[in-house]
C-alpha cells in the first residue's frame, strides 16, 4: 500500500468513526472525565453527544468503580485525593472545596455515585446551614432550598444522606432525618426531590445507631439499627420502611459485634462485623445478596501476612488479647469487574495503617502501597488517624448536580 493510499484509508476510518456514533460512545466512555469536558468543545456534534443523558447513562455504566477516595483530615479542613490505582500515585491534599464562596467554608458529608453532598462547616446556626450537591468531574454544584417556608425550628438534624443512581435516573433525591415534634425517642425524614424540586416527609420512625452513617444502594438507604442486629432500609421512591436482619458471627461476648465497615461498591452492599472482645486478624466481608434477603460471606481477609510486612499494624502498649492490639481501619471496599492475568487485582480492601494506606487483594492476598502519609499524620502512640466514615469514593460521573 503506498503512501497516500495508507493515508487516504487513515483518514477514511477516522471520519468513520467520528461521524458513528455507536463507536465514538464506545472510545469515548473509556476516557477520564477532564478528557471528555474538553472533548466538548471540538464540534457541535461531540458536544451534544456528551452532554445527551444517553452518553451520561453509558459512561455511568463503565464508571460505577470508584478510581479514587476523598479522604477528610480530622485535625484539619483539608482532604487527601487518594488515587485508588495500582500503579500508586501519590494523594494530593485540597486545601478545601472551593467551588462556592461560602462564609464558613465546606464539609463533605457523602459521596454516591459520583456526586458528593457537602454542607456549610459551620457548627452553630444549624438551619442557616446551607447544603450543596457538587460533582467534582464537572465542578458543577447546586444549593439546595429549604424544606417548604418552615421558620427556623429547635429540631436538630441527625444525618443526612444523598441518594442517586444514575442507571435509574438523572435525578437525585436527599434525605434528612431531624428528630420528631411528637417525641424525643422518634425521628422523622424530610426528603428533597430534584426531579420536582419538592419536599415530602415521612411519618416518625425509630432511632438508630448513627444517622449520619447510612448507606444507599440500590433504590434504599439503610442505617444499622441500635442492637446491631439488623438494618433499617427505608426505600426513596416507595418511601417505605423495612427491617433485614444482620449476620450471626461468632462472638464469645455478651457485647455487640463491632462493625469495622458498613458501605457500598459497585451497586452492592458491603459489611465487616468482628468479635468486640479479642484481636483481629481474620475476618469475612459479608455482601448483601441480590434480593435483599439475607448476607453472605463474599471475601476473606487476613492479615497475618500484612503484619510481617507493616509490623507497625501491632500497638506494642496493648495486650495481644484486646480487640484493638493490631492498628488498622477498613476505609473501602472496592468492588471491580474480573480482571484479565496480569493486570491490576478485580477487587480489594483498602486500609489504613498508621502512617499508610495500603490495598489488599481479596484474589492473591498480596498488598499495594497506595500512600505514604507524611510523618506527622498519626495519632497519639501509633494509632489510626482516619476512620472508615472518613472516606468518600471517587467516581466519574457527567451528571448535573
């Protein structure tokens, strides 16, 4: 083939694919974010094609794996992009969110499915907080409004969690949960709908562990209730309530299991119950089964291999009997499609150690230094700096916040 033949077909295959859609969509969803932003802006067909809700819908298929963690500094208002790679680059800390100019300044409170729910950090003046959805990929945000024309009420906020999934919709809803004007044992929802931009409010409902810890996944937010013993899911579209129970483990205790991880990965649900009396060095990760009937036992960690190579996993001031002697923090569960041999593990741990963060293998058992903080980042006697609420999955996401 000459010169300009191999040319003239270049070019012919290059048209091909850029006036075939189906194709570009394929090429075009396997790029980073920041890539496909400026994408925009080569041609008036490329910039409907990735602002159209199907492009949105198909990258949100091939994205739902997070590639990185936001990961909240306790001592200060500052958070480490931590890149989830195996090939480890090292985390980048961001001053603060800065895509509103709010006086007290912004704390991430959730992430979920690529858009992060953040509030005012102020800790005083509870309903002059304002509360923003924000989608980092597009630096796109939204202030959301206040529930209806209510004055300002002594009802105290006890979480608030986001609930999107943009393989169902493009629209979120967010639900908060203040305590009830009937009783201080109940509580009550008021969600927010981006779709109608209403408000609607739930009946009064029990208290649970933490508020602020629930999960969603799968059309429900779910909070472990305060006998550790099961889960109360509420459905956002039904905007119904239901109870699943907990996994038994063994536990030589009469105290409750400890839970050491309860969060979501790739659409499934994910929990870590561990004995509250003695050490751990083995533990399954239960995943909730497909019909929401009950949990299984999806993974096993041990951490036997990990203590001979990051000995400073073993807190030398504590009895190797107590529960706490090996110093470590689930902070995600990183769920991943099967992997071809060769390439980086389908799925595994993330923890954090003192002074790291480390990836675990659930496959070959093998680790990954992810980061290396710096020496001042650990606690008092070698303890863990960050706990597993103090994480936020990174995602890829075109959705309008």
């Amino acid at each position: 083939m000459g010169e300009l033949e191999f040319l003239n077909s270049s070019s012919g295959s290059a048209e091909l694919i850029g006036y075939n859609d189906d194709i570009l969509i394929n090429i075009l969803v396997r790029l980073p974010g920041k890539s496909l932003l400026r994408f925009r802006n080569v041609s008036k067909q490329w910039f409907s094609l990735i602002s159209s809700p199907y492009f949105t819908r198909c990258l949100n298929q091939s994205s739902i794996f997070p590639s990185a963690i936001f990961l909240r500094m306790r001592n200060k208002p500052k958070y480490h992009f931590l890149s989830l790679d195996t090939n480890p680059v090292s985390g980048s800390t961001i001053t603060s969110f800065t895509f509103v100019d709010d006086p007290a300044g912004i704390k991430l409170l959730q992430s979920c499915n690529g858009l992060l729910l953040c509030c005012s950090n102020n800790r005083i003046g509870e309903y002059d907080r304002n509360y923003y959805i924000y989608n980092p990929t597009t630096n796109q945000y939204t202030t959301l409004p206040k529930p209806g024309n209510r004055t300002p009420s002594p009802n105290t906020i006890f979480g608030v969690i986001l609930a999107f999934d943009p393989s169902k919709s493009e629209h979120y809803k967010v639900v908060f949960v203040r305590s009830s004007e009937t009783s201080s044992h109940l509580y009550r929802l008021e969600i927010y709908s981006s779709e109608t931009h209403l408000w609607s409010f739930s009946s009064d409902i029990p208290k649970v562990k933490n508020f602020g810890q629930g999960v969603y996944c799968c059309g429900a937010v779910h909070w472990i209730m305060n006998n550790s013993r099961s889960l109360l899911c509420f459905d956002v579209h039904q905007e119904r309530f239901r109870e699943i129970p907990l996994p038994n483990i063994p536990n030589d205790s009469d105290q409750q299991p400890k839970c050491r991880y309860f969060g979501e990965s790739g659409g499934r649900l994910h929990l870590i119950l561990t004995s509250c009396k003695h050490s751990t060095r083995q533990f399954d990760v239960y995943e909730m089964k497909n019909d929401f009937s009950g949990w299984f036992a999806k993974y096993q960690v041990d951490l036997n291999a990990l203590i001979s190579t990051y000995p400073e996993m073993t807190r030398s001031h504590s009895h190797p009997s107590d529960w706490d002697y090996h110093a470590f923090r689930v902070l995600a569960i990183v769920v991943r499609k099967e992997s071809k041999p060769g390439r980086s593990p389908s799925s595994f741990i993330v923890l954090h150690i003192p002074g790291k963060a480390i990836a675990y293998s659930f496959k070959d058992k093998t680790s990954t230094l992810l980061h290396d903080f710096a020496p001042g980042c650990i606690d008092i006697e070698g303890c863990t700096t960050f706990e597993c609420d103090d994480a936020y999955p990174y995602v890829t996401t075109l959705a309008i916040a």
